[in-house]
C-alpha cells in the first residue's frame, strides 16, 4: 500500500469515527468532549483491536490490517454497504500503478453515437471519452473543449453554464458527483493526474474543499435530474449508468426524457430524494 493510500484510509477512518455518538454506538456520554465524535480508544474496543495499532492506521503508518480487521472496524464505525466496500477496497489497496486515459472500443462508441437519446462514457477520473450529438445538444459540445476540460467534474463545478443548467438542484448534483469521485479517488491517490484534477478543483470551486473534506462516497446508478437548458426550458430527465464489459472502468450514461400526459416535462419525485450523476 502506498503512502498516498495509508494516508486516504486514516482520513477516511478518521471523518468516520468523528461523525460518530458515544449514544449512536451504545456508550455513555461521559465527560465533555473538546471534538466530536468518539474517541480513538473507543473505536478501537468496539473493534476489539489494540488503541497503538488503530492510532497507526490513522495515521497512515506502514501498517496493513487483515480483512477481519477490515470488517471489526466497519461495524465499529456503522459503515453503510458502500462505505464498507470502499475501506475495503482501500485497505487491500495493491501497488501503485499509472494511470492512463481508458479507451473507449469502436463497437461502444458507435452504439454511443447511433443512440437517439442524451449519452457518453466516462472513464475512472470522470474523463469524457464519447458522447453523442444529443448530449452536445444536452449539455455542451465537449468536442470544443480542450482535453483537460473533457471531465464530468470540470464540467459539473467550473463550467457556467453547467451551474444555470442544473439550475437550482447544482449543489445536490456537485456534490453526489464529488461523493462518486471520492469513491475512486481514494484508491488512485498516488496518481498525479488524479491530484492535478483534485488541485485544479480546489483551486476554483470553493465548495469542492467543503465537500472533499468531508469524505462522503457514493456509488453509481440511475435516478432522475430536471435541466434548464437555454432554448428547450426545464426538462426532466431519467438516466441509467452501465459498466463496459471490455473494459469495467468504462461507465455509459444514457437519459431518458421523462413526459407527462397533458403537461410539460417536469419531474417525478422530489428533489432531495433523486440519486444523481451528471
């Protein structure tokens, strides 16, 4: 496991436990406490593994923890399924390896272009990798843009016209697609393309800090998202993501207008209650 990596898994240890209440896990509250959450020593007896080794887990120090470990500290810390999955993932983190741009297959991309509905395929930094004319229509031509600006997350939170777009709903969508990236970050952190992203983002978007910091992750999947685009007004959308068989890092995303009888596209839930990819 690299440094990068250890130091991701004590961060992500660390935002974990300090969410948590002595209450929330069955312990008293005891004496006030100057930060939140639990203490290190409590964590660690809830997980039955010794205070030294947990603080150096913490704190990033060469140390590998065995999947029992993994699991004692996922119940201790109340780990949802993808949390659970992601310290997982980074606690059997293999050596560092490169990170190069996926390539999407011809046969993929041409099912991508063909497609009369909004779609494209992203790669594991969030790389636009091809899309279709409807989604230029959707959202922009991406054709336009510079490689380092082909990116969801580039896109999503630096892009002006991303913010009207989403209109309203911008900060829930910047801040589940940030959740998503978390989620893959975490296993690239020694990757310098993956923190030149990450320091591009912290460097403009002030709410990405906030959001960073916080250590969220969510999977991927499908859900509902209304648009405001500039000629065709507020649209809903269905959207679906699926994962390239030639390729798992490979994810095509596809929207689905959503219509009404008698009325005008709208949505189909509430806001707060749609799970969101952009």
């Amino acid at each position: 496991m690299s440094k990068a990596s250890r130091s991701g898994l004590g961060d992500f240890l660390r935002s974990r436990r300090e969410r948590l209440t002595p209450e929330a896990v069955g312990l008293p509250p005891g004496r006030r406490r100057r930060t939140p959450g639990l203490r290190r020593e409590e964590v660690a007896e809830l997980a039955g593994i010794g205070i030294d080794w947990y603080i150096r887990l913490e704190q990033g120090r060469t140390v590998r923890p065995s999947p029992a470990t993994v699991e004692a500290l996922a119940g201790a810390l109340r780990l949802d399924d993808t949390e659970r999955a992601h310290l997982r993932a980074m606690a059997r983190q293999p050596e560092p390896r490169p990170f190069d741009r996926e390539h999407v297959p011809d046969a993929t991309r041409r099912l991508v272009e063909n497609l009369s509905e909004p779609a494209y395929v992203t790669g594991r930094r969030r790389d636009l990798l091809a899309w279709n004319t409807a989604a230029t229509e959707l959202f922009t031509d991406f054709g336009r843009l510079p490689d380092e600006d082909r990116n969801v997350l580039v896109y999503l939170l630096l892009a002006p016209q991303a913010r009207q777009l989403f209109g309203p709903g911008w900060t829930e969508h910047a801040k589940h697609a940030v959740a998503q990236f978390r989620t893959t970050y975490d296993q690239w952190a020694h990757d310098p393309g993956f923190n030149d992203l990450v320091k591009r983002l912290l460097d403009n978007c002030p709410q990405f800090a906030e959001w960073w910091n916080q250590h969220d992750v969510i999977g991927s999947g499908a859900g509902c998202k209304t648009l405001h685009h500039p000629t065709m007004g507020r649209q809903s959308y269905h959207y679906a993501t699926f994962q390239a068989n030639e390729d798992p890092a490979l994810k095509l995303a596809i929207y689905t207008l959503t219509r009404q009888r008698g009325h005008s596209p709208t949505t189909t839930e509430p806001e707060n209650h749609r799970q969101h990819r952009p």
